[in-house]
C-alpha cells in the first residue's frame, strides 16, 4: 500500500472538517478510452483501472467514507467482444485470488468485499474464488466494498420481487401444510416500499450520498436507478484510469455544499416484526449461497495446493 504524502493528509484533513459521505458510488467509465489515448491495449486499460481502485479505496479509507459501491461489469457488457470479456473476468479472478492470497491490503483497510449481481451469469470458477473472497472478509468491520459484477439496477429489482414471492409462496405452502387460512408470516398488504428498500442486493450499505461517473458520459446506464434519487450526483470528464485524490475531494466538496440545502429525509421507518422475518429469510438464503460456493473453493483449490 503505497503511503499518502504529507500534502494529501492535510487536503483530507481539511475536507474532512465537513460533512463525509456514508456511501459513494463509482461509475468507472474510460478504460478504453484512456488505452487509446496512451496507445495501450485494452487488457492494460483496464488493468490500469483495477489498481486505479486499489488507489481509491485507500483515500476513501483516510477520508472516513465507511462504504464504496463499484459498477464493475454490467450484464450488458456480456455483449462485447468475447475476448475482452475473457480479458475482464479473468483480471477480476486474478485480482480476487490475490485477496485469497495475500490479504493484507484488504485487512489493512478493514474492508468486507461483497459481490453484487446476477450470480447465475458469472464463470463458475470466478463465482467460486469471488465467494470465497467474501467469506474470510466478512469479519472485517471498518467499511464494505460492494463489487457490482453482472450487474444492472433492473436486475438487482427483479431480484427483489422474486426473493419476496419465493417467500409468499413459502408461507403459502406452510399455512396449507397446518390447514391455516390466515398467513402466519407474510401476506402481500405487508409489502411496501421500506421492506423492498431492505430487501435489495445493496441494501446492507444504505443509499449512496454521492455518485460519481468518470469519462464525462452523463447517463446512469442501469446503476442504483432504485437507490439514487436523492444522490448527490457528479459527472466528471476524466477517464477512471486517470481519477485522483483532487477529483475525489472536489466531489467531496460539492456534495457538502450540495447537503447544506438539502432537507433531511434519511429517517427509515422501522420494519414490522413480520416483514423482519422476510427479510430475515432473504438475507439466510443469500449468505448459504455465498457459504456453498466458498466451500467448493475449499474442496477444488485447497485441496490441491
């Protein structure tokens, strides 16, 4: 971990006099792009970006930003050229491997990595070393690094809709079984907005205060369309590859300015005890998943090393 410069601590000293955001979000557009001005290919493009997050991650951890959400590989980008998505999953399974196995940089900062996204698309050996990188980091408690990997906001939705029926038609299924008419855990008037809030892939690290895209594209292209409607939001032209601690504490800034004027709507209501059960339930089921595909890193790697 490369160490701050007596210059940077003080510029985060003194952005940190105001408010710091909870949860900023990256958009890390331009890897491509910054390739062809610096007559790279693109494997080094985006390999570039892949340290430039390593970077980032170490001057949110100075800063106090105690949760960052990455767009890392959207379900579209399965439409490009095979090659290059060879090229992405294979640089994301090299960089989660040497989590596995060499854990102290991630330690360091005190960060639990997590995968968000439609896991049935992801390579199975990816999958694999992905969940084992969330399971021996879940202890850590200074901050949460959502990886957002085949992901899109409608996916992460859809998700949502189908965890919640899965488990009506569970309670459905029970209360037949105990020739009980009346819903014991969950009926479709108990659904509202507060419970889908909770129940989203992202949830466990609120809603962004800040959203940041690099390469000065200026659309959301299906990221947290659910979570920020009420984000600070900034469009910046640089490409992710050349993002620095200027361009970070410039947002930083604004979005204090922005938050002076901003009314204070962030109070949640309180989830009922039954709809606490449901999401209970989703969160047991997700973290099986997770401890399943762990285990099998454990059966095929460990095991032959």
């Amino acid at each position: 971990m490369k160490k701050l410069s007596w210059a940077s601590k003080l510029l985060c000293r003194v952005v940190q006099s105001g408010k710091i955001p909870n949860h900023i979000a990256f958009i890390m557009d331009g890897n491509r792009r910054f390739a062809t001005t610096q007559n790279l290919s693109r494997h080094k493009g985006h390999l570039f970006g892949f340290h430039k997050l390593e970077e980032t991650l170490q001057w949110c951890s100075e800063l106090g930003i105690k949760n960052v959400t990455v767009y890392a590989f959207s379900i579209e980008n399965y439409k490009r050229p095979k090659k290059e998505v060879q090229t992405l999953m294979n640089l994301a399974k090299k960089k989660f491997q040497s989590v596995i196995d060499d854990p102290r940089f991630i330690a360091k900062l005190g960060i639990k990595i997590r995968i968000v996204g439609e896991r049935s698309l992801i390579p199975k050996e990816l999958k694999i070393i992905g969940a084992k990188v969330e399971q021996i980091t879940k202890q850590n408690t200074k901050g949460t690094l959502n990886v957002c990997l085949s992901y899109t906001s409608r996916n992460e939705i859809v998700q949502g809709i189908r965890d919640i029926t899965s488990c009506l038609q569970e309670n459905k299924e029970q209360s037949k079984k105990k020739n009980n008419n009346k819903d014991q855990f969950l009926n479709n008037n108990q659904i509202d907005t507060n419970l889908f809030d909770q129940c989203l892939l992202l949830s466990d690290s609120g809603k962004p205060d800040l959203l940041v895209r690099t390469s000065g594209e200026c659309r959301l292209s299906d990221f947290m369309l659910w979570q920020v409607s009420d984000a600070v939001i900034s469009f910046l032209p640089a490409y992710w590859p050349d993002f620095k601690l200027h361009h970070l504490l410039w947002v930083i800034l604004w979005f204090q300015q922005k938050e002076k004027s901003k009314k204070n709507n962030t109070n949640q209501t309180k989830l009922s005890q039954e709809n606490q059960k449901i999401l209970e339930t989703i969160k047991k089921k997700r973290a099986k998943k997770i401890d399943k595909y762990a285990q099998l890193y454990d059966q095929e790697y460990l095991t032959n090393k």
